[in-house]
C-alpha cells in the first residue's frame, strides 16, 4: 500500500513540475482564469445605473413636480432629455438615447385631487425585455413611494396614480423575443470558432499537416480551404436556428433576409479569421481549445447578449468595440424586431468588415511565420 502511495505521488509530483516547467501550460493555467474573473465581475452585472430617460410632463403641478423629482433623484435614473409633444417620444427610443419615456397625463392633478386615480405612462424600450422589466420594476417602486407618501398626506386609501406601461417593439416583453436572436449569434460563433480553430491544429496533431506543405498548394490556398468550410458551417447553422426561431418558436421576423445575411457574412469573416488566428498558433487541439474558450467567454459577456453594455464601466465598454459579437446582435436583433434595412444598418457592418480584415490579415502573417 505504501509502495502504491508512492508511486501515486511521484507520478503527480511529475505531472505538475511538467505543467509548470511549460511556459504555454503556465499561461493558461494562469491568464484565462484572471482575465474571465476580470470581465465576469465587471461586466456580468445584472443591476441597472444610470438609465437614460426622458421626462414628458404635460401638468405641471406640485404633484407632478414631485413625481418627477422622485425619478430625478433616484440613483437607477439619469435625465437626458424633456420633451414637448408625441413626437418626440418614439425617435429618442428608436435611436436608443433613451430606455425608458415617462410621461405624465395634463389631468394628472386634477384627478389626484378628485379621487380618481392619476395617470402616468412610461414607454419602455422592449428590444431587451430583461432590462425593460427590471426598469419597470424600478419605476414601479417609485411610484408606489408617491403613493403612499400622497395618501398619508391627503387620508386616501386607493392608489392615487396607476402606471400605465406600453413597450416599443416588444409589446408584451416576450424574453423569448430577445433571447432567440442572440442565439442565433451565440450559436454561429461557438460553431464556427471551434471548426475554424481546430483546423489547422488537427492536421498540425494527426502528421498530415506536413503533407499540406509538400504540395503544390500556397498558404493562402490552404487559408481559404481552411475556411470556407468554417463560413458554409456557419451560414447552414444560422439558418436553421433563424427559421426555428420564426416558425417554431413565434419571434417575428419584421426585416428582409438581405440585411441579416449581410450582416452574417461580415460576422462569420470576422469570426473565421479569430479562429484562424487560434489555430495557426495551437500546436495541438487541445490549445485550440483553450484558446476557444479563452476568446468565447468574454465575447459573449462583452456582447450584450445577457447584461446591457451601459452598465459596464468605462474601460469595459471600450474593449466591446473590438468585439464583432456585439454588433452582430444589434443586427440580428433589429432586423427581428425593429425592421432594420440595410442603410440603417451600415454603421454596424463597416465595424465587422474592419475586424474580419484586421484578423484574416494576422491570420495569414501568423500562418506563414509558423510555416518557415
């Protein structure tokens, strides 16, 4: 038994000195795990700070003046705006200035002081159902302090104001209608970056990948056959999930095909040309792996997929920029619900298309450095 623990010892002692002897093994032992718990306690917030609103006022009285005062001084909201007609609500929300309109009813004092119950609006932006329903959860709560501090104030005993709640786009804030869309990106990148970054390492682990070099092919022959079957993947995988999502699961589809799959195209060459990068540097499979999941993790926090990206910090919404995931949700998610064309979609795509090229071109630079 003794001899057995010994042996048991030995051999980890061995496994461990030469994981750590192996400066690449350190890296990822090390870097990964520090940079997720960055991005996961920074980014991964569910809490909401700040949220732009704007303010219609059509009474204003001491009471509406107090309401709004309320809204005001509560650390959730942050005034960007007040507006003077209907027409101003709908393009604040359409332009994403604003998440949230409250507006306040003309009669709002008078039927305070009649006993009738006074009416408040607020239009939120339904596009992301999560954050519209912790905003109504917060605005609720404000009112009902106004409430009760207005019947101590004045021996009421029912609500002297009601909400009344209406969402653009996402009438009944369905989460499935927000869901589904980033799924399709969700899918089409953790598909398309694991076929795209094993690859090369397969051949690379498996022998054959000298046999590559031998031939007549050129690098940029061996890149393209590397990954076009990555994009034809990709496109077939998002296919399927956009019509599941539209005949099985309901979410309407309100836009036209071509400004998603333009969309898409600039995504998945943005998206082949990080995994490429993986693979020309992974020297087995398992490092492409890693490597993978060392790109996934934070690409999905830092898209916007679960948690708005106005809640991050500063220096945290910054390193978005550089993420093609979250442009393409914007995409995907607008032509779903907003009808997004092509030309109103034209500042998310040129983003994509300067990724996709900044990557394919270290790709290529990565792939013939390792090659001689």
């Amino acid at each position: 038994m003794k001899a057995m623990l010994n042996r048991v010892v030995a051999l980890v002692i061995k496994e461990l000195l030469a994981l750590l002897r192996d400066s690449r093994s350190r890296f990822v032992l090390l870097a990964p795990p520090i940079i997720q718990l960055m991005v996961f306690g920074y980014a991964a917030t569910f809490d909401l700070n700040h949220v732009p609103f704007a303010i219609y006022n059509e009474d204003p009285s001491e009471a509406s003046r107090d309401l709004v005062a309320r809204f005001e001084g509560a650390p959730t909201f942050q005034e960007i705006a007040r507006l003077h007609s209907d027409a101003e609500v709908a393009p604040l929300i359409d332009r994403r200035q604003a998440l949230m309109v409250l507006h306040i009813d003309r009669r709002f004092s008078r039927d305070l002081l009649t006993g009738t119950p006074g009416r408040v609006q607020i239009i939120l932006d339904g596009r992301n159902s999560n954050t519209a329903l912790l905003v109504m959860g917060y605005a609720s709560t404000i009112l009902a302090d106004f409430d009760t501090q207005w019947a101590a104030d004045h021996g009421g005993f029912n609500p002297p104001a009601t909400l009344d709640i209406r969402a653009r786009y996402n009438a009944n804030l369905e989460s499935r209608w927000f869901i589904i869309p980033g799924i399709v990106a969700l899918l089409t990148l953790v598909v398309t970056l694991v076929v795209i970054a094993l690859s090369v390492a397969r051949e690379r682990e498996a022998g054959t990948f000298d046999q590559l070099l031998v031939t007549p092919l050129r690098p940029i022959d061996i890149l393209l056959g590397k990954s076009i079957p990555g994009f034809l993947i990709g496109s077939f995988e998002a296919s399927v999930i956009i019509a599941a999502g539209v005949l099985w699961f309901g979410v309407p589809l309100r836009g036209g095909f071509a400004p998603l799959y333009i969309g898409m195209f600039l995504f998945l060459l943005s998206v082949i040309g990080v995994g490429l990068m993986i693979s020309s540097l992974a020297v087995t499979q398992q490092q492409a792996l890693l490597g993978t999941f060392m790109f996934l993790v934070p690409a999905v926090i830092l898209s916007g997929f679960a948690t708005p990206i106005a809640n991050m910090p500063p220096a945290v919404q910054y390193m978005t920029y550089i993420n093609p995931m979250r442009y393409f949700l914007i995409v995907v998610r607008g032509v779903f619900l907003e009808r997004a064309s092509t030309y109103s979609l034209l500042p998310l795509y040129w983003p994509m298309l300067l990724i996709g090229l900044a990557t394919l071109t270290m790709a290529g630079w990565l792939f013939r450095r390792r090659l001689y």
